[in-house]
C-alpha cells in the first residue's frame, strides 16, 4: 500500500538562497504518514489518536539525493512495508 501526495516548496520552507532546510523533509514525511493512514482506515489520525490509538515513529532513515527549493513540486511517496 502506498500514498503519493505533492506540495509545492513555500517561501518559509527554504533560505535566502532558495533551498529548503533539512528538518522540513522530516515534516513533509510526517504529512505523508498521516495522508497514508486517512487513506487505509477512512478517518484522520486525530481520530485515531482520540480513541486512544497511538502510532509512535520508532524509526526513521532519510537519504538525501539533491536539495528541493522554493516552488519545486515536490512528491511524498509513502509506502507501508508490512
């Protein structure tokens, strides 16, 4: 199972020189995580988490293959392994 959702870089995402800063990979994921889950059970995780389900990140590896910059369109590819 997997979930594609695009955004596209803000101003407030990257620096004077137009480069997105690192940890806002890391909240582009976490959108990505969420979007994955709305889409497998039907309801947000807000939802989730009010019934008392919590799906804490116990791990998370990131490799950088170039630098995204402000208005690139940028793809999340979430992808449920097991």
């Amino acid at each position: 199972m997997e979930h594609d959702l695009e955004l596209r870089v803000r101003y407030a995402e990257s620096d004077q020189m137009g480069v997105v800063y690192h940890t806002n990979y890391l909240v582009w994921c976490e959108m990505g995580r969420t979007e994955l889950i709305r889409k497998l059970t039907g309801v947000s995780y807000a939802a989730l988490e009010a019934e008392g389900v919590l799906l804490a990140v116990s791990d998370l590896s990131i490799r950088y293959h170039g630098a995204a910059r402000y208005d690139n369109l940028v793809r999340v590819t979430t992808t449920l392994a097991q």
